[in-house]
C-alpha cells in the first residue's frame, strides 16, 4: 500500500493504472456484476471526461487504464450543449431535463460550476463509479454501506512515452491470466483487448487507438496487432522471473519500441510513478518540492496563529 500521492505535470493530460477492490463479504463479480460494473464505468468516464484505454475486470478486483485531460484546459470546452449531453449520459433524458431546468431558473454559473467541478478528475470519476455500483449492490442484497475495500491506488503512467503506457496496458491485459481465470486475454471476455478483438466494444477499440496512435481508419489492424502482441506475451512470458529483458521491438506497423518485460506480477501496479528514469526523477522531485513548500507554509500560518492577540 502507498503512503504517498503523486500528481501529474501541470499543464499536461495525466494517464494513470487504477486498481481497487471489493470488500471482504461482497459477493464476487459474476457476468451481470461485471456488466452492470462497466458500464456504469463507461457512463461515468464520459461524463467526466475521461478516456478508458483499457481494462480488466476479476473477481474480486478491476483494473483499469485511463487518461485524464487537464482540468483547466478540459473545463473550458464544455460549453451548454456538450454539459447537457454529458448529464444525459449520466442521468437520462427525463431526469436531465428536470436538473436542466433547475440550472437555468437557479443561479447557472453555480449550478455549471457544481457539475464541472466533477469533471476532469481522477479521485471523483473514482468516487462516481464506485459510489453508483455499491448502490446497486445494497438494492440487491438489501444491505448498507460500501461495496469496496478502502480507496483506489492509482500509478502515475508517463503520457508523453508510449512504450510506458503500453506497458501499463499489457498489465491491465494480463491481470486475469495472473489470476488464473483465463489462458489468455483473448479467452477472457472482460477485458480490453478480448471486447476490442470481438469487435463488439467501440470504446475499447478507441482505447487501443489511442495507445498506438492508430487513426480511424488503421483501427483493425491496431487491433490485430495489439491483441497478437498482448497474448503472445503471455505464452512467452516465463511465470517465475522477476527480472526484465534487454528489450524487443513492437512488431505492428506503428512507430513504437517496447520492452519485452520478464516481471513480476503487479510491478507497475504497485508504483507511484512509471515511465523512463527522467520522468520519474522529475515527479519525486516536484513531490518533494511541494513536500517543502507546504512545511514552510505550514509553519508560517503556525507563527501567524501565535502571533494573533488572543480573546481576554
């Protein structure tokens, strides 16, 4: 478990491997529950402006790939027409249009301003997906209270190096085979690549899109050779080695080299930050930088408190 958070570049569109888990007690994901799960994950991302690249869902845990728009620049582009599109999204049309009119009789820059300030950030897409799944369970099992363990643990993925971020996203891939529940991502109906594959999940073929930088129109090949890649990976992957190899070249006919890693399970899962040593360099030095800066602002308003005359 992590005891330390470390947020994207400024300016810059954050790509993070989230993962969490059910609570001990909760009935394990089934076939319904992973459906119900995803699609509210889907609702959720596009009202909030995210973009799920890939995913897996277990039994007890899921693990998605997403990309994340900088809130100040993504905020701006919302203008009414894509606000209530993206509420449609989330509520349906009836329910929309009361909250519509809502907004309009009410003050709209504070009513606009409630529904953006969920938009465009990790912790309150999170916050979304997991809050509307546990109350579908309790519906169900006529329970109360959440359905998950603690909060998610997310990894910083490097956006600006592709070979990083599909590494993270052969890890997605791979996580139900680690688990023993398939022989392969194409054999395991819940995730990215297998949907993608079928040619039944629009939204995963955009996800493998964007992680090669594939256009519309190379959308089937990207596919073909994401998938072909992420599976064979696994047959030759060696279950038993935690070192990694000196590196092979992506063999589809996109622009981008990555490593052939012999790891352990969950290497990128269980880190703060991944990417190439520059990256990483930068962000723990950000982190310890803004580490410093709080713990003199901190101080300061300390002194300050003191120095305060105090009620006789």
């Amino acid at each position: 478990m992590r005891i330390a958070r470390v947020t994207g570049v400024s300016g810059k569109e954050h790509v993070y491997l989230v993962s969490t888990r059910l609570l001990d007690g909760v009935r394990s994901f089934g076939a319904m529950e992973r459906n119900v799960f995803l699609r509210g994950v889907l609702k959720g991302a596009e009202f909030c402006g995210i973009e799920v690249l890939t995913f897996c869902l277990a039994e007890r845990e899921i693990r998605l790939l997403v990309r994340v728009p900088h809130k100040r620049a993504a905020d701006a582009t919302v203008d009414d027409l894509e606000l209530k599109r993206r509420l449609t999204v989330l509520y349906g049309e009836e329910e929309t249009a009361e909250r519509w009119d809502i907004l309009e009789t009410k003050n709209k820059l504070g009513e606009r301003g409630r529904y953006l300030a969920r938009m465009h950030d990790l912790g309150l897409f999170m916050k979304e997906v997991k809050l509307r799944y546990s109350k579908w369970v309790n519906r169900r099992a006529k329970r109360v209270g959440t359905a998950w363990c603690e909060r998610y643990q997310s990894t910083l993925i490097d956006s600006q190096d592709r070979a990083a971020m599909l590494e993270a996203a052969r890890e997605v891939e791979q996580f139900a085979v680690r688990e023993g529940l398939a022989k392969s991502p194409r054999m395991w109906p819940w995730c990215g690549a297998c949907l993608a594959a079928r040619g039944t999940h629009p939204e995963a073929v955009a996800g493998i899109c964007t992680l090669l930088g594939a256009s519309i129109e190379q959308s089937m090949e990207a596919v073909r050779s994401y998938v072909e890649w992420v599976c064979d990976e696994v047959r030759s992957m060696p279950s038993a080695s935690p070192k990694r190899s000196r590196g092979a070249e992506w063999e589809g006919d996109f622009d981008c080299v990555v490593p052939l890693s012999m790891q352990a399970p969950n290497l990128i899962a269980g880190a703060i930050v991944y990417g190439a040593g520059a990256f990483v360099d930068a962000m723990a030095e950000r982190s310890a930088r803004k580490k410093r800066e709080s713990g003199i602002e901190g101080r300061a308003l300390l002194q300050r408190a003191r120095e305060r005359p105090r009620r006789k």
